[in-house]
C-alpha cells in the first residue's frame, strides 16, 4: 500500500467537539507566551477526553514545553481512540502489513494517522532515552512502510546511531 495515495477523508480536526472545546483550545492558544494554557486544555480534556484536537494540542503544549512524558501520555492516549476506529490491534507490535492493507479505503486517513501518531510514540521514546522501545517501533513503522511515506527510516537510523554512541561511551572506545 502506498500511504500516499488515498483521497484525505475524515480529518480528525474537523471532527465536531463537545460544546466550549474549540474555544478552550484557542484560548490555550492565545495564553501559550504568559504561561496560561495548561488549564483551559486540562478543561477541554475533560470535557473531551476523547477528542483527538485535545490530545494534539495537549501534546505540542507538553512537547513544547519539554514535558515529554506528558507528552507521551497525550500521544498514547491519542493512539488508544484512533486504534479501535480501524479495528488495528491493542498491541501495535501485532500490527501487520496486512491491517494496513485491508483497511477499507475511506479509514486511510485513520491508517496514516494512527501511524503518524505510532512515530511520535518513537520519537518521545527516543527523547526520553528509551532506546529499544524506540528503535523496536521505528523497525515496525519501516517494515509496514517500504516507501517510507511516514519518516520512521531516519529516525531508526538515528536512534541505532544513538544506541552506538551510547555503547562506546560506556565501554570507552571512539
């Protein structure tokens, strides 16, 4: 499957929210500069706890403010309300390429953001020093995406180089 070749249907952004979320969000937004964003977002998640436009945004806010493991929590929470939409596994390690082509054409949106969101999974995991785990899901991503259309490619190059830097500091080898 060519993960670009799909017409993008079912955005998740443009998924109506419960009343008052838009508005926390954008609110959060103009605050982000005096420090005042956190609260309206924590609101609009309980308000809209599973809203993907509140787990995006409470993860760039926590991103943002290198609050990576809150970040993750957003991100692992975003991936535990795309996941059942396109009937993928619990375990993203169980995910074959056959989920991906077997999802019905209109949920290809759903696929690439489910994956999209899978790497962001990585890319925390690699910030806050979980190198296997990262490295574990960049090969995932890599091996569902022989055209690399999601990126994982190098950032598991990165992080193997990483994982290398690492060994010869701690055996003293350059």
């Amino acid at each position: 499957m060519d993960l670009l070749d799909f017409e993008a249907q079912g955005l998740y952004f443009d998924e109506p929210d419960a009343a008052g979320v838009k508005e926390m969000i954008a609110t959060a937004a103009e605050n982000y500069a005096s420090g005042e964003a956190e609260l309206p977002l924590l609101k609009a998640y309980f308000l809209a706890p599973e809203s993907l436009n509140v787990l995006v945004a409470l993860n760039r806010f926590y991103y943002y403010q290198h609050r990576l493991e809150d970040a993750l929590s957003a991100t692992l929470k975003a991936l535990t309300v795309i996941r059942p939409l396109i009937d993928f596994p619990d375990d993203w390690r169980d995910l074959q390429a056959s989920h991906l082509n077997e999802a019905p054409s209109d949920l290809l949106t759903q696929v690439r953001l489910y994956l999209f969101t899978l790497k962001a999974v990585g890319f925390l995991n690699m910030r806050l020093n979980n190198l296997d785990l990262s490295q574990a899901i960049f090969e995932k991503l890599v091996g569902l995406d022989g055209k690399n259309r999601i990126g994982a490619q190098g950032l598991l190059e990165l992080v193997i180089k990483r994982k290398g830097e690492e060994i010869h500091t701690i055996t003293g080898e350059h």
